[in-house]
C-alpha cells in the first residue's frame, strides 16, 4: 500500500515523519479534511489573525499531491462591530 504524508501548517511547517499507508489518493483525501477538522476541533486557534491552516499531502516521494486549506473571510458587517 502507498504511504502517504500529511504536513500541517499555519504560517509554521509541521512535517508528519511517519505517513500513513492508504490504499489510494482518495483515502488520502479523506484522511486529510477529517486530519484538517480534527486538528482545528483540538485548537481552533490554529486559524488566528491572517493565517489559514493547510495540510499538505505528499506521497513517498515528498512530492506534493494536494493541500486542504482552510480559512476565515470576514464580512463586510464584520467591520461594522
């Protein structure tokens, strides 16, 4: 089975040295928006100031496959608070 990387970062790197083997991309994909909700659940300050949050998806290679980015856009009624 292919093992894949999930890197976390929010203006700093987290890389994930252990992977997890998933049996295709798909998998992959999952694992990485229930990781993105899971890590945002556990700390949502995780999406402070301008920051967004990333996990970032490498295969074995370290190649970059995709990236889940979340982030906040504040409306305009926002500037009115």
């Amino acid at each position: 089975m292919p093992r894949y990387f999930f890197d976390a970062a929010n203006g700093s790197c987290h890389s994930d040295l252990e992977g997890a083997e998933l049996a295709s991309t798909a998998e992959a994909r999952s694992y990485a928006i229930r990781y993105a909700g899971q890590s945002l659940s556990d700390d949502p300050a995780l999406l402070g100031g301008e920051e967004d949050f990333r996990v970032e998806v490498r295969d074995s290679e370290r190649l970059l496959l995709f990236t889940v980015t979340t982030f906040v856009t504040e409306a305009p009624a926002m500037m009115r608070a």
